[in-house]
C-alpha cells in the first residue's frame, strides 16, 4: 500500500535553510499548521502559518505576494483568512493539493522563494490560537500499560477490566476549556476525600495531587451526519491531523468524584495542546502494521479492515520532561520524566477510535478533538503521568538538585514532545506543549 510521494522523498531540500538541519522538527517533509498572528497585535486577523525550519511561511502574505498554481489560489483562501475548520472542510483531495503546492513552493529549486522570503515570519514574534473551534472533545484511555498500571493500583489482583480489550474506552471530556499551550495551569480547587475516609466529612480546598497525562490529540477534518456510521476504510479519511495533548488531572478530587460516572471536574479545568497540526499525510512515512500481542483478542469485525492491519498504527516517540522553579533558578536544564513509543503503547489505533465513536451514530464534526489516553512504555520508568511514575503517590521521584516529586507542585514547568524518526524517512516533529503550574486562587 503506497502512501507517500514527493512531498516525502528524503533527499527533499528546502531553500528555507534551517529546515535542512538534521532532527529539526519542522523540515520540508512536515509542513504543520498553526493559527497564529503578530503577538500583541489584537487588531490583526489571526491567519494560518506553516512552520518550515526555524520559521513560520504566512499563507495570508503568501497568498498575496506569490503566483500560485491553478486552482491552488481557492484553496489556500480559508487559510489565508485563518480558518482551519473551512480549509478541512474541502476534504482530503484539497488536503493533498496544498501539501504538493506547499512543498513545491519551499522546495530548493522553486522560482517562488524570491516572493515568499519576504513571507517568513518568526515564531519568537507571534501568539498562537486553537487551530479551529473545537466542537467537542473526548478522551479515550488506548495506552494499555497505563491502564494496567494504574488499573493495579487499584486492583493488583486484575489490574484490567474484562471490556479492555474489547472496548476502546474513551469518555467525553470538555471542550471549552481546551487551550493553546504556552501560558499557566492555576492548581485547582474541588472537593477530596476527608481525612475521615469515605464515611468522613469532604474537604474542599486546593488540589494536592495535581498530575499530567502524556496524551496525543487527534483533529478531525470530516464529520458524519447524526445516525451515519463510519466504517474502518472511511474512519481513516476523517482524520486530518495531530498534536501533543496534556490532560492536566486533579488525582485526588478524580478519586473522590469519579464514581460512578467518571471523571468530571477533575479534568475540565484544562487540558493544552500544542499549536502545531501535523498532518496525517506528513505521518505516512511513520505508518506501521497493527498488531495484537500473542493471546490478545482480536478486535471485532467493525473494527478491524486490511488497511488498518497493513499500516494503522503510528511510530511516534513521546517524551515528559521537567523543570522545578528551583532548577529553573539554579540555569539547570528539564529533566526527561518519561519516553515512550505509541506503536507499544497504544491498543487502539485512530482509525479505531474514530469507527468505535461514531458506531452508534454519534456524529463527530469538524474540529472535533479526539485524546488518545495516556500513552506509557511498558516497563517501570516510562508512565506518562506522575500517577504511575510515584506509584500513586507512595514512590517519589528524585529530581537533580535534591529535589524530590511525587506530583507536580507550583512552578514545575511541564513539556511534552513528540516526534517520528524511521529509517528512509526524515524524522519530522510533532512540536511540543508547555505548561506552569501557578498557585491556587
Ligand atoms: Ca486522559
């Protein structure tokens, strides 16, 4: 099944220089979005800018200062006037339409560059918006090592419940407060288990277990109508791109309030993710077979197809990483918490998410973000929160410095990563989403 062209060739050069340096995360072969503007200009309209090396091609100058192909012009109109939602909503052939124009145009030999150097923008100089509206937002729970870790917490004799491997259990999250990384998270306030226990008297108060989950997000450029299911082959054409998620997670008000109905407030009161859309056709070189460890069920029929067991899966690396007020004070650098690969640690690829979402008829839209769960390696040493790392809290973690962490305290500055790397592909990145922690008010 080929899945990559031109726009993936390895020996792809940019005139844009810094894109050619090695393991830089936004060479030619990448080509994300982010919707973005001159920071501090509130006046401007916010736009569509593609990160090309160390800067960021303006697609509203763009389209103003440079000949574009036939037809082209159309389509990078939504973009141009900054709305992502309207560009998905041409639909994948227009997807690969501008992906080939874009790459042609940033490519070494294109007789564009004299017009869209004067069109490069640098990052440093902008603020970030959401890419689109997001109409609605679920989590699902794919990482299977996070689900046994933390499923073992709680019940060590059956850490897995018997719908798992089954199910890809997922829950709807909240959209409104999803935001653009690079700013604060305020430590939340809610209700927790009193020291009395559960027959005891609540308190309410600042949260003391606030955590991370090292998560992806996945946007959806094609929705369905109410009642429409999406099959396999379908689900895969509804995906439009891809970006680091943190589920920012309140573990102690989540242990007192998520019985019986599931998380609630603590999860809605942030979640960010990085203003970087990376592209599923940009991730056709990192596409890989979906597997069943031996002795694990295979799924059912409506979530099974060739094309997901051919290349359903995605080899992507993901990392946590660190940083204390006091490291941050003292010049130390973050520290790695975590790193895992998504082909071990996610049960569920996207496609399946997507077919199991809408198998009821639920109708997902335009812009609607999908959490793939907690994505945590295998062994001890690679969860992606503080929750499996510190063994629920009883194991803390020792920082450079002297410090010591069981979850995260005020000032801790949390990053995740992501990348792709594979031999005959240059490695492109999923950039990254940052966070603070601020004291509660
Ligand atoms: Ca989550």
């Amino acid at each position: 099944m080929l899945l990559t062209d031109a726009t993936h060739d390895p020996a792809l050069k940019s005139w844009v220089e810094s894109a050619n340096t090695p393991d830089h995360d936004f060479p030619i072969q990448n080509l994300p979005f982010a919707r973005m503007r001159p920071a501090g200009a509130d006046d401007e309209p916010w736009r569509i800018g593609v990160a090309i090396g160390d800067h960021v091609l303006d697609i509203k100058l763009a389209r103003q200062q440079s000949p574009w192909g036939e037809g082209i012009d159309a389509l990078l109109a939504p973009l141009a006037e900054g709305d992502l939602a309207a560009f998905m909503t041409l639909g994948p052939r227009a997807w690969t339409l501008v992906r080939e124009a874009l790459s042609m145009a940033l490519a070494a030999d294109s007789d564009q560059a004299p017009f869209l150097e004067l069109c490069l923008l640098d990052p440093a100089r902008l603020e970030y918006s959401l890419p689109c509206r997001i109409g609605d937002y679920s989590d699902f729970y794919a990482g299977i090592h996070h689900a046994r870790t933390v499923g073992s917490l709680f019940r060590p004799d059956n850490p897995l419940l018997p719908n798992y491997p089954w199910v890809p259990i997922g829950y709807h999250g909240r959209a409104s407060s999803v935001v653009v990384q690079g700013g604060t998270v305020r430590r939340p306030l809610g209700q927790t288990r009193g020291s009395g226990g559960d027959s005891g008297e609540p308190t309410f108060g600042p949260c003391r277990r606030l955590d991370y989950e090292l998560e992806l997000g996945l946007w959806i450029g094609a929705g369905n109508d109410l009642g429409e299911r999406v099959d396999m082959e379908e689900a895969e054409k509804r995906l439009f791109g891809i970006t680091p998620l943190n589920d920012w997670s309140a573990r102690d008000i989540q242990a007192w309030e998520y019985q019986p109905l599931g998380p609630f407030l603590s999860k809605s009161f942030a979640t960010f993710v990085s203003p970087w859309v990376v592209t599923f056709e940009a991730l056709a070189p990192f596409r890989r077979p979906f597997r069943r460890a031996p002795g694990e069920p295979q799924p059912l029929p409506y979530l099974d197809s060739l094309r997901n067991r051919e290349c359903g899966a995605l080899d992507i690396q993901v990392e946590a990483w660190l940083q204390t007020a006091r490291m941050k004070a003292a010049r130390q650098p973050a520290v790695r918490l975590s790193r895992a690969s998504v082909l071990e640690a996610a049960y569920w690829t996207p496609a399946q998410l997507v077919a199991h979402h809408t198998s009821n008829g639920c109708n997902l839209q335009v812009g609607d973000l999908l959490g793939t769960g907690t994505l945590s390696g295998p062994q001890p040493g690679q969860g992606g929160s503080l929750l499996e790392l510190s063994g629920g809290g009883k194991a803390p973690l020792a920082l450079p410095g002297g410090e010591q962490r069981t979850f995260l305290e005020d000032g801790d500055t949390l990053t995740l990563k992501a990348w792709c790397e594979a031999p005959g592909a240059v490695r492109i990145g999923l950039g990254a989403v940052t966070g603070t922690i601020e004291a509660a008010a």
